[in-house]
C-alpha cells in the first residue's frame, strides 16, 4: 500500500514543531546539566562548611558533642570506642571525600583527620533526588506542551503561508480549456504566489492558442476532405442511377460509395477525438434500426469471408441516447469484428441495457488485454489498422457515461460489450 504523502501544510507544521522541540530540548538539557551540577557543587559546599564548623567547635571546646540531623550527620572519634558507635557506611573511611549509596539513600561524605581526631560529616541528598525527579518531569512537561503548542501554532501559521497556493490552486483547477475567466495573478498576493501566478497565466495563454489553431486545422482539414467526399459519393449515386451500368461496374461503384461513407465516419471520429465534440442530440434510439446500419457498410466483407452475421436485438428496444455516437461505437465494434474473424461469425445483440458485439476470431491474449483501448495499440501479429477504433469507443463511451467492457481469448473469439446506464 503506497504510503500517503503529507501536504505542504503539514510538512511546514511539522517542521515548526520539530524545530521548537529541538530547541526546548536542548534548552531543558542543558538547564538539567547545569542544575545538577549546580547542586553537586551546593553539596558539596555545604558539606565542607559543615566541616570547618565542626572542626572550629571542636577546637573551641573539645568537649563538644555535635547534633544529628534528619539527613545531616557530624561525628568526632577520639579513639577505637567512639569509632565503633559510627554508622557501619562511615568506619572504614579513610580521610576525604565520598559518594556512596546506602540501601535507597545517596550521600555525600567528608572525612578529615587533625592529630589524633577524625571528623566526619555524612549528608543524605535524598532531598536533593526528589528536586531532581520534580524538575525531569517539568522538563518533560515543558517539551511536550511546546511541542504541541508549536504544532497547532504551525498548523494555523502554515495555513496563512499556503493560503494564497491553496487558493490559486483552486482556480487553476476550474480552468477549462478554451474558456479565459480572467487572470490568475492579483494584487496583493506575494511575490513566490504572483511569480506562479503569471507564469501558469502565460501557460494558459498559449495552452489557449494552441487549441485554437488546432481547431482551425481540424475545421480546415475536415472540410477540405469532407468536399471530395461529397463529390465522390454524389459521383456514385449518379452512376448508380444508370441503367446502362454493368452489374460487376455496379458493385465496384457500390464499394467506393461505402467506402466513402466509411470514411466521412473516421473524419468525424477522428475530429471527436481531437476536439471533444458532441455528436449530436439525445434522443430515442432503435437500437436494431442503429445496429443494421452501423453494420451495413461491412456486410460485403462479411460475404467475402463467409461469415454469419447474427442479429439479436427485439425491434422494440428503445434507449435514449445520442444515435450517431451509438453508430459510430458500432461501426467501430464491428470493423474491428470483421477484421480479425477469418471464420465462423459476427453477432451483436441486445439485452438488459447491454449491447455486444461478439465474435469468434482469433482473439486477445490476457497481457494485451487491458490495452486494446489505447491510442494506436495493435498486438503483436495483428497485422493493419492504426489502432485507433477501440480508442474511439473508449472515449465515446466515457463522453456519453457508457461503460465498456472487453472479454477475449486467443483462438477463442472476443465479446466486446457496452453498458448502458
């Protein structure tokens, strides 16, 4: 499953908040390291003030018992029987200084010996650990309520940045071609946003130029063709109406009028595809009057190779729809029946809104399958044609909201089905 890639919006949201995460975090480790640096030096200060006041009192009076506190502990040992009423963590020290665990307890100790007299003070700093937990959690707090913070403040700055994107991208996106709705660059937009701006609106006005040469060549080439067409078909009527006319003369005269129709169909097609055109009005349709006349103009090559033609629509199947875009689709089906069935048959029939051309020629394989209704796609051994009849049922079909459906296989024949809505 492809993964879905954010939007610009997100990405600058996510940058701001990754940013100010990175600067928060730094900041809070930096202000941990320096607290807890700062309160192993307070520590140890007031350890050795403690010290030199125990060691001051005890000058001044050797007598002098010091008192024990809560997490502060002094002691004077005189001689081996004072030394054994010391703490058990505290009678093996030897002068200087220390940090040790006891069971859960940290402390901090500083032994110092003048003459025969060692002094010892012992400072629990479970006090200080508490502090430390307290301020982690803050700093965790901090980060995650900056992060947050930076991510919705993110998300409504980068709306504001892409505003003005988002908004043009919406009018490019209603643009049609051929269809000028004025400028996309306006007054008062940024310059990135107004450089884009101009430059899609350059685009537009040579994508518009390029449609309307394109369209004054179509209307040019298919009048210039559609002229000798008109005078070779009236050329064939004409002939036509001689009686004089020899049978084999007659159906030769016969073929050149159908193949001038045929083709007066293909500049219409072709001009669909190159423009978008509609085809003519909705309207009813008998689908079998349709399909006999979409057939006719094949019906000589289908004697020719001795196929059967089968047709299987009831007179009374009406739709409505557009009758020249059904023939033309069924011209196309057929042609392409014909073309590739050297035997056996060609049948179009009708029922339950789906009409389909079907055939036993030598068929599609399954990997050339999906691709038969591509421009100017032909198999491999699937010798003339441009390619381009299927092509123009796919398109006429999604113009006119038909569905298409094509089933095949090779030496089995192919069905090629449209479906109504």
């Amino acid at each position: 499953m492809p993964l879905i890639k954010p939007g610009l919006r997100l990405r600058v949201a996510f940058a701001l908040a990754l940013a100010s995460l990175l600067v928060v975090a730094a900041l809070g480790i930096t202000l941990y390291t320096a607290s807890e640096e700062l309160e192993e030096s307070l520590i140890d200060q007031l350890v050795a003030e403690e010290m030199d006041y125990l060691v001051q009192r005890h000058r001044e009076d050797p007598g002098y018992r010091p008192q024990q506190g809560s997490n502060l502990q002094n002691y004077i040992v005189r001689g081996a029987q004072e030394r054994a009423q010391l703490p058990a963590f505290l009678r093996e020290l030897a002068p200087g200084r220390y940090e040790f665990p006891v069971g859960n307890d940290e402390y901090h100790a500083l032994v110092r010996e003048e003459g025969n007299v060692r002094y010892y003070v012992a400072y629990e700093v479970g006090l200080y650990e508490q502090r430390e937990r307290e301020f982690k959690l803050l700093l965790l707090l901090l980060v995650i309520t900056a992060t947050l913070a930076s991510l919705a403040l993110g998300y409504w700055f980068s709306g504001v940045l892409v505003s003005q994107v988002t908004e043009l991208a919406g009018r490019v996106g209603s643009l049609r071609p051929g269809r000028r709705r004025g400028t996309l660059a306006r007054a008062g937009q940024d310059p990135e946003v107004a450089m884009l701006a101009r430059a899609l609106d350059d685009y537009e006005a040579r994508i518009g130029e390029m449609i309307r040469r394109e369209q004054e060549f179509t209307a040019n080439a298919s009048h210039e063709l559609r002229t000798p067409l008109t005078a070779i078909k009236t050329s064939c009527e004409l002939l036509l109406a001689d009686p004089a006319l020899g049978e084999k003369s007659r159906a030769r005269v016969v073929r050149m009028s159908e193949a001038a129709a045929r083709m007066a169909e293909q500049i219409q097609a072709l001009l669909f595809l190159a423009r978008g055109q509609a085809l003519g009005e909705v309207e009813p349709v008998v689908l079998a009057d349709c399909a006999a006349e979409a057939v006719e103009p094949y019906r000589g090559e289908i004697a020719r190779k001795g196929l059967a033609l089968e047709m299987d629509i009831a007179p009374e199947a009406v739709l409505d729809l557009n009758y020249q875009a059904l023939r033309l689709v069924l011209a196309n089906l057929v042609d392409n029946a014909v073309h590739y069935t050297e035997r056996g048959f060609v049948k179009v029939s009708y029922a339950a809104k789906r009409l389909t051309v079907a055939d036993s020629g030598r068929g599609i394989s399954a990997e050339h399958l999906p691709h038969v209704f591509g421009r100017f796609f032909r198999a491999q051994g699937h010798d003339g044609g441009m390619g381009l009849g299927l092509s123009i049922v796919r398109r006429v079909c999604d113009h006119y909201g038909w569905r298409v459906e094509a089933e095949s296989a090779p030496a089995k024949g192919s069905v090629f089905s449209i479906l109504f809505p």
